[in-house]
C-alpha cells in the first residue's frame, strides 16, 4: 500500500488526519522537528520515518518529496499543512516579516503542489485554504491575502488533475481552534483540530474526484453573506 507524506509534520490537523488514514501503511513526517512517532504507530503505521524540511527552502522541496517516495516505496496521499500565521501588525511595519508570511504560507505551498502534482501517479493531494481567503479583512489581510492566492491556485490545479488519477482536495475551514490561535477568541463557526481532519479524511474514503470542503457546511452561507457586506462596516471587521 501506498504511504502517506505529511509536510508539516507538527501540524494538530496533519497529524490528526494522518492518524486516520495511516492504518497498514508508512508514513513520512517532514518538518524542522520531529514528532513523536507513537500516536501513528499505535493507529497502524508500519513505519514513520522522518525527514528535514524547511518550508522557506523552496529548492529542497523536490528533493524531500522525492525522498519520502523513496522510503515509503511510492507516496498516494500527500498532505501540504505547513504554515504561520504571523503577527499582522508587526507585517504592517516589517517587510521582512510581511515576506516570510507570503513565502512561507504562498510561495512554498504553490513550490510544493507543483512538486507533489509532478511525481505523484495517483491517489490525493490535501491543501488547506481558509475562509479568511475569502475576503480579506483589514485585522489580517496579510495572512488572508496568502490564502486567497493559494486558493486560487489550487482551483486551477484541480482543473489540471481532472481525470488524471490524482486528485486535490482543498479543505476551507473556518477559524481552527488551537495551537496557532492560542489566545484568540474564537470566531463563528470555529472548528477543531479533530473536526477538520475527520472532514478531510471522509472526503478521502468517499470521495473519487477533486473538490472543495467548506468544514463545517453551513461556513458557505456565511461566505456568501462575507461577500455583500458593504466595504466600510467590512472594514471594521475583527479577525
């Protein structure tokens, strides 16, 4: 059986997704540090390997792909959950930290869908967009501008697998409750960690083509409302 890359390998929700879908199967882990290997092994991994990954590292991205191909003997589900959140309004003053979102949270993603798209056969692609791609709004258009692009990008990429045998799924959740947010107070319809994986990983075992998960559902009759909300009340919107 194929094995699973997770690329972002501390992620709460890549690792609650790779939980679910690792069972008789091996499993890379690509991050600045590793992960405690157990959690995956007592789930049913036959193996967890771990590799160096440096998400700002654009020419190493092939190389660690290629490399996770290697020892899980062919990779079919490649799950891209790297990112920051960054501090919005030191972005508002530091260009440099203004850059390190957008490359890290953009540049990287489209480097590495462009790599997974590249090698892999077949099987599925998991990206993760956001509502606050949506609509930017002034308390973090930074971030949100990041995931508009690579949301954006991703429809097009879906486009291009159509009927090829690998497929993309681009998860848009609402506000995730958790170690990136610690400290925020949460926002309508947020979601877990849990949540968002269990979606993703139903979607995996049920679903045959590329799509787009709202999680929960019912965030699509709010975007809708996001989009005629008029421009000075948006402006005023918190995050």
């Amino acid at each position: 059986m194929t094995g699973v890359l997770l690329l972002g390998g501390t992620s709460e929700i890549g690792l609650e997704l790779t939980r679910r879908l690792c069972k008789g199967r091996p499993v890379v882990l690509a991050a600045r540090r590793e992960t405690d290997p157990g959690p995956l092994l007592d789930a049913g991994a036959t193996a967890v390997h771990h590799l160096d990954f440096e998400a700002g590292d654009l020419g190493s991205h092939r190389d660690v792909v290629t490399r996770a191909v290697e020892l899980t003997g062919g990779v079919g589900t490649a799950v891209v959950a790297f990112g920051i959140l960054g501090d919005q309004a030191r972005a508002e003053r530091d260009e440099a930290h203004a850059a390190e979102i957008a490359t890290v949270d953009y540049t990287a993603q489209v480097s590495v869908l462009t790599v997974l798209a590249d090698v892999m056969e077949a099987g599925e692609i998991v990206a993760f967009s956001s509502i606050a791609g949506w609509r930017a709004r002034r308390a973090n258009y930074v971030y949100g501008s990041t995931k508009a692009g690579l949301d954006a990008f991703c429809q097009g990429l879906s486009d291009r697998l159509h009927g090829s045998g690998l497929r993309l799924i681009t998860a848009r959740p609402g506000f995730v409750i958790g170690s990136m947010t610690e400290g925020m107070d949460p926002a309508p319809m947020s979601v877990t960690p849990d949540q968002v994986a269990e979606a993703v990983a139903a979607e995996i075992r049920g679903g045959r083509d590329s799509t787009t998960l709202w999680i929960p559902g019912r965030l699509r009759l709010l975007a809708w409302v996001m989009r005629v909300v008029p421009r000075p009340v948006w402006r005023r919107m918190p995050r």
